[in-house]
C-alpha cells in the first residue's frame, strides 16, 4: 500500500509539472500575441507655442529632446514598462545616444504631429525612432538608444523579455546613420563654462539629457548661430553629471564651404571626465 501511494503521489507531481509547463507556455505565446498586436507608433498632437522658440521663432533643439523624451516616457507607460514601474523596481530608463535629423525647424503655430516608436535591439539598449510630420512630411527625424539602469548601482542591465518583445516588431527603422566618431573627438579651440544647477536636476535625481544638449551647443558664440542652420546633431552621453558639478563645453569648427562640421566635448571643470561628445552639422545662411 505504501508503495502504491508513493507511486501514485510521484505520477500526481510529474503529471502537476507538465501542466504547469503547458500552461506557462501558453500564457508566454498569449502574452506575444497580444504584445505583437498592440505595439502601435505613439502619436501626438503638439502646437508649437511661443516659449518653445528661440529668437528665429523657431524650436529650440533642446525643448525638441524635452518633447521626445516625454513621448518616449508615455509611449513606455502603456506598455507597463514606463519610469513610474521601473523606478518600483530599483531601476530607471538612461538615454545613452541621440541622433537628430532636421529637414526643417517647427516653428510658431505649427500644428505637428509628434510620432515615436521603439524597433530593435542593440547590445543593451532598445532603440527607439521619432519622427515630426507637418503636412505628411517628415521635417524632423530622430533615432536614440536607452538602457536600464540600477538606480542604487548606477550600472546597466540587460534588457527584460518584456522589453525585447516590445522592440522585436514590425515597425521600421528610419534611414539615418551616424555621423560620430567618438575617438575623433580631441583637443577642442574653445570653450564655455557652465555650472550644474536645481533646474537641470529630473525625477532620477541627475541632469536632463536636454540640459547636456544646452551645455554642448549652446556653448557656440551667438554670431554662429546668426550665420548658421543647425542641420543635424549627434551626441553620446558617457558619464554622469551630478547636481553643483561645474562643466566646460568645449568645441571645434571645421568649415567645408557651405557646410560647416563642429565637435564638441563636455566635460568636468578639470577636463579630465568626459561626460557627453557630440556633432553637429551646420548649413550656412546665404
């Protein structure tokens, strides 16, 4: 008898397994299903008001990362995979890249549609494409990749399956290549000095990837910016930058006729951390 229900309890136990197996197995392909169906680009409705301008009465580039980072946040949150869920968990999102394509500025009274979606996978970091459309074209394109990050660590981590399903889809890519080359990037001709302030701080508690933008392309003489059209700007962020730091943003301008090519370079005030390298591309105003 003993025997018999031993038997008996080890087939109950191994039968349990396989049914618990099969139905994990179909919870996963239910949950790919439904996430294949409902990943869907995030659109919005933005009017260009005058506080987003600058004195050409065009979009700053700073306030244009403002919105693709709020897209991106929104975007992330309707699929259980957004800041308010991640920072539960001990982690956050960190944007690692920025590659911004500009056709035309949005201006003042612009109705735009603002469009974001995420399409691949890259090492650690999801990718995630942006597109502004004015009249069924597409005056600005953008591609970044983010990565996850330990809150307490300060490292990052590998992707969820959640977020890899998310990025495994259908959507496309948009056709932009990268213009920078980090290790090109050296001594700079000159440079501003900036200081790291409360209004740069965000909900992580360190500085706006808009505000490394600010200091990096905004430390060029205001006469550029008069004779110059920003076309094209790519910066990768490298290191940290924490609340009272003081920074330089150096930069160097190669003209190539009509077309003039800066680096740039944000650093410590030592400079000797380098926290985040761009380029920018510029076309001059006849």
């Amino acid at each position: 008898m003993q025997v018999k229900k031993q038997v008996e309890k080890q087939v109950e136990k191994q039968v349990k397994k396989q049914v618990e197996k099969q139905v994990e197995k179909q919870v996963e392909k239910q949950v790919e299903k439904q996430v294949e169906k409902q990943v869907e680009k995030h659109v919005e409705k933005i009017d260009i008001q005058n506080h987003y301008l600058n004195y050409k009465g065009e979009l700053l580039v700073t306030n244009l990362c403002h919105i693709f980072n709020d897209l991106a946040l929104r975007h992330s949150e309707d699929y259980n995979i957004g800041l308010s869920t991640l920072i539960e968990n001990g982690t956050t999102w960190m944007l690692y890249r920025i590659h911004i394509k500009i056709n035309e500025f949005p201006k003042k009274d612009d109705s735009l549609n603002f469009e974001t979606w995420p399409c691949g996978i890259k090492s650690l970091f999801i990718q995630r494409y942006f597109q502004v459309i004015k009249k069924n074209f597409a005056i600005v394109q953008a591609y970044t990749e983010w990565m996850c990050v330990d809150l307490l660590k300060r490292r990052p981590l590998r992707q969820s399956p959640e977020v890899v399903r998310l990025a495994t889809n259908k959507l496309g890519q948009l056709d932009i290549h990268s213009i920078l080359n980090e290790k090109e990037v050296g001594e700079m001709d000159d440079f501003k000095e900036f200081n790291a302030t409360y209004d740069n701080i965000d909900i992580n508690k360190h500085v706006t990837q808009a505000s490394y933008m600010k200091w990096s392309v905004y430390a060029l003489p205001f006469d550029f910016f008069m004779h110059n059209n920003l076309k094209e700007v790519e910066s990768v962020y490298m290191h940290e930058i924490k609340p009272d730091s003081k920074l330089k943003s150096g930069y160097k301008i190669t003209n190539k006729g009509l077309r003039v090519e800066v680096l740039h370079k944000l650093t410590d005030e030592t400079g000797k951390i380098v926290h985040c390298v761009s380029k920018t591309i510029w076309e001059k105003v006849l």
